[in-house]
C-alpha cells in the first residue's frame, strides 16, 4: 500500500462519516458542524487530485461561508429541540430508491478508465487557472458577477421586513 | 504520477450524492433539505476536478468549471436561505411537509 492511497482512504473516511453523521444526528446545529467536516475532507481529496487552489476555495467558502449563512438561518428560525421523524414508509421507499441507483451507477464506474492522466495541472495552478479564466472564460467570468449582485440585492429583498404589510396587519 | 485509480474517487461523489438526495429527500426542516442540496453540488463538483486530472483531453478547465460551480451554489444558498427566513415570518415554520398552500 502506498502512502497516496493510505492518505486517500483516511479523507474517503472522514468524508463520508461526515455525511452519515448529518444524517443521524438529531439536533439540527450537530448535522450542519457534521457537514464542516465533509467539506473539510472534500478539500482534501481536491489537493490529492493537483487542484490546490480550488481546495482552497472549497475550505473559504463552503467550510468559512455557507456553514455560517446555514447557522444564521438555524438561529433566527426557532426550532423544536430534535428534528421531526419522518414517516417510515417513505423512508424505506426512497432508501430502496437510492440503493437501485447507486448499484446501477456503480456498476457503470467500478472500472472506468480513460487513458492517461494530466501531469501539468500541479506547476502553478493558481496561475493557470487565471490564465483560462481571462482568456477562454472571460464571459462566463464577467456574468458570474452579475449573477452574485442579483443574488445579493434579491436575497436583501427577500428577507427584508414588508412594511406595508405589517401596517394592513395592524389595521386589520 | 497518482496510483489511486479515478473510480475511487468517482464512487466517493456518488457515495456523497446519495447521501445528499436521501437528505433532501427525506428531512423534513428546511435548512437540512438546503445543505443536503448544497452536498449534492459538492459531489459534483468532486466529480469534475477528478475528469479535469483524470478525464480524455484532461485539462485545467474542469477546475475552472468547478469555481464557476461554487459561485452559484453559494449565491443559491444565500438566497434560499433568505427565501426561508421570509417564509418563517409569514407562516412560522420550517418543515417542508406544512409548507402546503399551494396544495390546499
């Protein structure tokens, strides 16, 4: 066994005990720290895949932002101490669901090969990765920002108190 | 060179995508459907940085693709997640099942 594949199992490891853990957790705040460490094992497995620079972004946005945003909307939303149990009917006939899938795609990957690997992608990722961004996708680039304002500015829409409303409400 | 083959990495995306879709699927508080949603679009993403290593024609731009993923996941969550708090003032609840007006 080589050390690549050592490091590679302990991150397949932590990963998923990670997102079983999310799904057998009760609190809701316990599922999304469970979550933080599936992310952090994701960043990992980009690092051995040559992609540093998007490990890094992994780690700052989804272990730094989205598990933040996702605590702020657990904490001003109340909560019943544990989560609702859904029935077990559904959740028999969506798991058996989920196996059938799983087995078939499964079976389609186990021995997917396609020739050789990439040997260049390791040498200044960052770099390359600039480079491509402001010349191939410099569009795509640009109408990224766009999509990121309107996210904002809809996402302060959305959550601002209506005034107009709470007035009709006070009247009526 | 890497001696860990790509279907060990792509039958970890998939472990990771069911996972997120039984979450999604089966959860009944809203910020849980939300990051169960937000760990499928991980999987994904795993899946295109190991094609951009391992993938025919391998190149840098699976990974160019991967940032422009991760800019709209985050974008989705912050606006689902405004969605929600809006929603919460209106009817004060976060589970999906009594999220039905539409339905009565």
């Amino acid at each position: 066994m080589t050390g690549e594949l050592l490091v590679f199992i302990i991150l397949f490891l932590v990963t998923i005990t990670g997102g079983l853990l999310m799904l057998n957790l009760t609190k809701v705040i316990h599922m999304v720290m469970a979550l933080v460490l599936t992310f952090l094992g994701i960043a990992g497995l980009y690092i051995m895949l040559s992609a540093e620079f998007v490990a890094v972004v992994q780690i700052l946005i989804y272990s730094g932002a989205i598990t933040i945003i996702m605590l702020f909307g657990i904490m001003l939303t109340k909560h019943t101490e544990a989560e609702p149990k859904t029935g077990w009917a559904k959740k028999g006939v969506v798991f058996t669901g989920i196996v059938l899938f799983f087995l078939i795609m499964f079976k389609g990957i186990r021995t997917i090969s396609l020739g050789p690997q990439a040997e260049t992608l390791h040498e200044n990722n960052t770099e390359q990765i600039g480079i491509m961004l402001f010349t191939d996708y410099v569009i795509p680039f640009e109408l990224v920002s766009v999509v990121l304002l309107v996210a904002l500015v809809g996402a302060v829409v959305l959550a601002k108190k209506d005034e107009e409303d709470e007035k009709e409400g006070e009247q009526s | 060179m890497s001696s860990v083959p790509l279907s060990a990495f792509l039958v970890t995306a998939l472990l990771l995508f069911c996972m997120g879709l039984y979450g999604a699927l089966t959860k009944r508080n809203a910020v849980i459907v939300l990051i169960s949603i937000e760990l499928m679009l991980n999987a994904v993403n795993l899946n295109l940085v190991a094609f951009a290593k391992y993938g025919v024609g391998a190149s840098i731009r699976g990974q160019v693709f991967s940032l422009f993923t991760i800019t709209v996941a985050a974008a989705e969550a912050a606006v689902g997640l405004a969605i929600l708090i809006a929603l919460y003032r209106n009817r004060a609840t976060v589970n999906v099942d009594e999220m039905n007006t539409l339905k009565k």
